[in-house]
C-alpha cells in the first residue's frame, strides 16, 4: 500500500508525464514542457524518496543517462525544445531501458493491448528487449 507522499509523488510524476506528452504534441511548447520536466523531477523523489533517487541517479552504469537527462532538461528551459528533448530521451531510455522488459511482460498480460503486443509482427521487433537467454526448460 501506497503511503499518502508516495501517492502525491505518483500523481505528480504523471501529471509531468502527461505535460511533456501534451507539449510534444503542441509542437514542442517549451511551456508544457518545461513544466512536465518539473513536476517530473518532483515527483520522484516525492515517490521513492531523496535518498533512493540520490542513488538511482548516481549509480555507475546510469551515469551517462543522468547526465543526458538532466543537460535534456536544461535545454528545454533555455527554449531549445527538440534538441532538449532528444536529449532528454535518450537519457530516460538509459536510465529506465532496465524497466523496459518488465514494463512490456505486464502489458501483455492485459486484454486488448496483450493481444496486440504477442502478434508475431510486433513481437518480433520487441525481442530486442529481453536480454534474459532462453532457458532449457
């Protein structure tokens, strides 16, 4: 169960998500942008805690992502938005690429989304994401 700072820390991490979402599809405003990227960046610490982010964020094999997310971000406030956010993705995809194969497994657990993830086609081009080798079973 969700304590009432890590529910507030959700719901402001996906209000940040659903700005940037809604600023890329205003062609990039650096307004929607700029404040997705902050209420993003609030709100995880808020979810898991100072000291946990602290940590995620300096970890060893994450520090090319941190530091692409974080010069992201400062581009979008200075108003380069496309650059800023190409940036700013490829450091996400560094930092929670890890999450990736857990985060498509759950979805193809769902009904109307699992059948379309598990289409030959479609699975093919998201093999890339399970690094696990085949076990002999």
């Amino acid at each position: 169960m969700l304590s009432d700072s890590q529910k507030i820390g959700v719901a402001l991490t996906s209000l940040g998500v659903f700005f940037m979402f809604l600023g890329v599809i205003s062609f990039f405003d650096g307004g929607l942008l700029a404040i997705g990227n902050i209420l993003f960046v609030t709100g995880i610490p808020v979810t898991i805690g100072i000291q946990r982010t602290i940590g995620f964020f300096s970890q060893k094999s994450k520090i090319r992502g941190s530091i692409c997310f974080l010069v992201g971000i400062s581009l979008v406030f200075c108003r380069w938005t496309i650059i800023g956010m190409l940036i700013e993705l490829f450091g996400i995809v560094n930092l929670y690429g890890d999450f990736f194969p857990m985060a498509f497994a759950f979805l193809r657990q769902l009904p109307i989304i699992g059948s379309i993830l598990r289409h030959p086609g479609v699975e093919k081009i998201l093999s890339f994401t399970s690094n696990s080798p085949m076990l002999p079973v």
